[in-house]
C-alpha cells in the first residue's frame, strides 16, 4: 500500500534512483549493478554552470562481480554525469580496490575505510552499502533458505522479523529458535 496523499500541496524538487540489476552469468559468478541518478525538474544553478531541467546532476554506475561466497572477484565504476567535470570521475578507478572484499563480512566498514571523505565518492559509496543485500536478494533463488547444512542460515538475527527469538523463526526454522529470555529469569 503506499503512503496515503499528503494533505498540504507540495511540488516536486528532485529525484534520486538507485536501481540494482543482478545477472548470473554464464561462468557461474553473479553481476550487481546499481545506477544512480540524481534529477531537477527545473534548471539547476550550479556553480559548474546550469544543469536543465530534467538532465542528470548525477549518473553514476557500479559492477561488482562475485562468486558465491560473495566475495568481490571484480569492480568497475562509472560516472556519465557530474556536476564538477572531471573532477567528480576521477575516483571511479579506485573502486577497483573493492577486488577481495567479501559482501557479507566487513564489506561497509571496508568501504568506509577505503573510500572515506576526499578519497572517492560519497554517491558512489552509497549506492556500495546497499550491495550486500541486493547480492543476497539476487542469489536467494540458489539455495532454500531454510535448508539445513548445519550452519545458521545469513538472515536470521539480522532484521526484527528474523529475530531468532521471534515467531517467523519459530516458525519457519524452528532448529535456530531460541526463546525470549522474561525478566524473571
């Protein structure tokens, strides 16, 4: 259900989009890709010059491509539009940094590290956090996500309704559920 209509008249004064794509390929290593972009609906003053309406502020993309284990075995960035040009491009072949670093152990606070402040690209490395889920989202086909190997399964203990002590898990993976502690205990 979306939000209900606000009741005070508004108007549109920007745009952002992340959109993520994953593609399994061929080799048997998965492609995420994110594309950002940023969009006024009038003409933008910017200190670069004017930026019309509807022309990207901001058009940036990101490939990472991982294995299974979603470790990081190659990272390309790309940025179409930017307000200071090239200045605002030159960061994109340092995400190739981001080669050996695993999604699921580390990955944001490698990110952060790596490409804090001055050091890249603050847009770019927004659209990085978010890649450890889209990667999990795009592979959860792959594996039945309560299929028991032994090993608790990514998710559980990671949001509220997978909390390990609530109902879903009782549920859906009774091996993993443990029982709320009460006070009384």
């Amino acid at each position: 259900m979306p939000l209900p209509v606000p009741t005070v008249a508004r108007s549109l004064t920007h745009t952002r989009r992340l959109r993520f794509e994953a593609y399994k390929r061929a080799d048997g290593l998965w492609d995420i890709e994110a594309h950002l972009t940023d969009v006024k609906p009038f003409d933008y003053k910017l200190s670069s010059g004017v930026r019309p309406a509807g022309t990207p502020v901001h058009d940036m993309w990101i490939r990472l491509t991982v294995n299974l284990d979603l470790e990081v075995v190659a990272a390309l960035a790309q940025t179409e539009a930017m307000p200071y040009e090239p200045q605002c491009a030159e960061a994109t072949p340092d995400y190739r940094k981001l080669v050996g670093l695993n999604l699921g152990r580390g990955f944001r606070k490698a990110v952060q590290q790596r490409f804090h402040d001055q050091a890249g690209c603050r847009h770019i490395n927004e659209a990085l956090w978010q890649f450890p889920t889209a990667a999990i989202q795009a592979m959860a086909g792959e594996k039945v996500d309560n299929e028991d190997d032994g090993t608790k399964p990514f998710q559980l203990d990671r949001c509220r309704a997978l909390d390990t002590s609530g109902e879903a898990v009782r549920q859906y993976y009774p091996k993993w559920y443990r029982r709320a502690r009460t006070g009384t205990e």
